[in-house]
C-alpha cells in the first residue's frame, strides 16, 4: 500500500520567504539613533541660579562637566548630543545643547548661558589636499633641490 504525505502548497512558502527576506532589507535601512555626553535634566539645569550657586554646588547638581575652559577653569561645559545615522552612512547631529556656566574670581556662578545646534559649524574639505601658502614645489624638487646649493651666496651658509 503505497503511503501519501501531505505536501505543503508552494505558494505559502514562497510568500513567507520573500516576506522574511524583505523584512531583513528594510530593517537594514533603520536609523540608528545615538546619545553623546552629558544628559540632560531640565530641572536641574534650571535650578543653577548666577549669584546663588557656587562651583561645589554646581558639582553637586549637575555632576563634573563635560571638560573645563581651556584659557581658565572659570568656566564649566555641559555638552549633550543626539544623532542619526542610516545603515553605514556617517552620523549626523539632529539635536545639541551646550549649557556653559561661567564663574567670578571667589567661584560663585555669575552667568549660565545654554546653547543649541545652531551654532555647529560643516566644514567639508576640499579636495585631497590642502591649500598653503609658498612654493609649489615637485616632490623630486623638494629631494634635489639643495644640490648646488650649498655655500651658495644668500643660502645662509656659515660664516656670513
């Protein structure tokens, strides 16, 4: 007696393939979303009030910044940012807040200013070199350049 197996139909499990297969491509092409620095509480960003507040309760408050000022340490920077970023491209900034609190010479709070991305710059080079000032020189000009040279009046040789 001959035995039968169901069989399943082709059409479901060919649906179900190319459905798992489109279902890999567009998760490939979801944005990722990153967080950078400091996180930011408004609360207590608010509650860091000039001529109140001194640098040991801003410490307590927000916690140690993200770096000091780099000509004094009169100064306290808080950067956050958030970016985003498809598959392998390059990530890019959709959101960025800076909050400086600056401080008097006695280190009580004397200004806190808060910052956005408006102020964040593109710089794009150009090309594959960078342009300079001065001689523009061959690489085998740069190498055989000084022969002859040498001793030569207004070279700089020793003893003028």
């Amino acid at each position: 007696m001959p035995t039968h197996e169901p069989k399943l139909p082709v059409r479901p499990v060919r649906v179900i393939v190319a459905g798992l297969a489109l279902a890999l491509t567009v998760s490939g092409c979801a944005q990722l979303k990153g967080r950078q620095g400091y996180v930011v509480d408004p609360l207590l960003t608010e509650a860091i009030t000039p001529g109140v507040d001194n640098r040991e309760s801003v410490e307590k408050t927000l916690g140690r910044p993200t770096f000091v000022g780099q000509f004094s340490n009169n100064e306290y920077y808080y950067v956050s940012r958030e970016t985003r970023q498809l598959a392998f491209a390059k990530p890019r900034p959709v959101d960025q807040q800076v909050l400086r609190v600056r401080f008097d010479p006695a280190g009580n709070v004397a200004a806190v200013d808060r910052t956005g991305l408006e102020l964040v710059s593109k710089l794009s080079p150009e090309g594959d070199k960078t342009p300079t000032l001065g001689r523009h020189r061959s690489f085998f000009e740069d190498i055989f350049g000084n022969i002859g040279a040498v001793g030569a009046p207004g070279a700089g040789a020793p003893g003028q």
